[in-house]
C-alpha cells in the first residue's frame, strides 16, 4: 500500500507540474512584438487536433498521434521553451532525459507510458511520429498566420520555416490551404449560409 500511495503522489505530481504549461509563454513569438504569445499548453492541444487530423488523412493512427502531440512539449517545464535561435547557445538535456526526470516517482505504468511515447516523437522512425512532428510544425504555420491577420507582420521566418520542415502530402496540403485564408473564413459559412 505504501508504494501505491507514494506512485499516487508521484503521478499528482507529474500532473500538477504539467499544469505548469498553461502560463508558459511560447517565447519566439516575442520577435515578433508579441508580447502575449499562446502558451505551451494552448499550442500542444492545437497539435493534437492537427495531428488527429493528419493521422486520419494519412492513413496512420490518430490516437497514438494525438497522444504524441500532447506529450511532445512537456519538456518544457523544466527547460523552458527556448527559441530555435536559443539553441545555437546552449546545451540543454535530450527530451528523453527531462522526460525520464518528470515522471520517476510516477505509477510504473505511467513512467513507462510517457516515457515510450516522447521516445517515439523524438525517434522521428514511425509514420505516427512524422505526422505528430508535421502537425507541430502546421500548428505553428497556423498560428503565424493567425498572428499576421492580428498585426504581428513579422512571422513570415516562422511561415517559411515551418512550410519547408513539413514531409506529409496532407500537411502540405492544408499548409497551402491554410496560407490563402482568412482565419476567420470558416465563420461564413455558418453566418452566411
């Protein structure tokens, strides 16, 4: 009973600390003049979407990349979310390593769980893997592009970036779609029906 009760505070812990994500501040957008960018956890739910999406065009399945999404940033409460131009200077753990410290004291079945799944996200070998990395990467495109229809003009690097890092035929393709858009599009056809 001891150990399911220090399991059961070691997993609280491990969520409690994910709750971190939702005041962490995805920080490139600073470059940008935005000085109130989404967070980590608004952007990683918006990847899960994407990445169901993807996985359901692509043929690949969607639970498994859904749940990478969700678990491909969590990192990022010890680390922070540094910007690309960051990493050039600094020397900062594998992903699997700041994983592997969030969830030790976590139920053996979630260590294991969280662990194999930030393993197949950072292995980048399995399909799933490369749609939930493409879904990141359009996340981040759609985002950009919502931020320019904001005012935040300079976001095209990260449009740019993003476009040319994306390997699916899917993601390319809403990619595209999604570049000729007015963000508020899919409004119209419910308001003018």
């Amino acid at each position: 009973m001891a150990d399911d009760s220090a399991y059961a505070e070691g997993t609280a812990g491990f969520v409690f600390e994910m709750g971190v994500l939702k005041n962490a501040k995805r920080t490139g957008w600073w470059f940008t003049g935005n000085n109130n960018p989404e967070s980590i956890a608004e952007h990683s739910f918006r990847v899960g979407i994407v990445g169901a999406v993807l996985a359901m065009m692509e043929g690949v399945d969607p639970a498994r990349v859904a749940l990478m999404c969700l678990f491909h940033d969590t990192q990022e409460t010890r680390i922070g979310d540094i910007p690309h131009i960051g990493r050039r200077y600094l020397d900062a753990d594998a992903n699997e390593t700041v994983t592997e410290d969030q969830v030790s004291a976590a139920h053996p079945a979630v260590r294991d769980g969280v662990r194999r799944v930030v393993g197949e996200y950072e292995a980048k070998e399995t399909p799933e893997s490369v749609v939930a990395r493409d879904a990141d990467k359009l996340e981040c495109l759609v985002q950009a592009v919502e931020y320019r229809a904001q005012g935040y003009a300079l976001v095209q690097d990260w449009i740019d970036t993003s476009l040319s890092s994306l390997k699916t035929a899917s993601a390319r393709e809403l990619a595209e779609a999604a570049l000729t858009m007015d963000p508020l599009e899919w409004r119209r056809t419910f308001l003018n029906p």
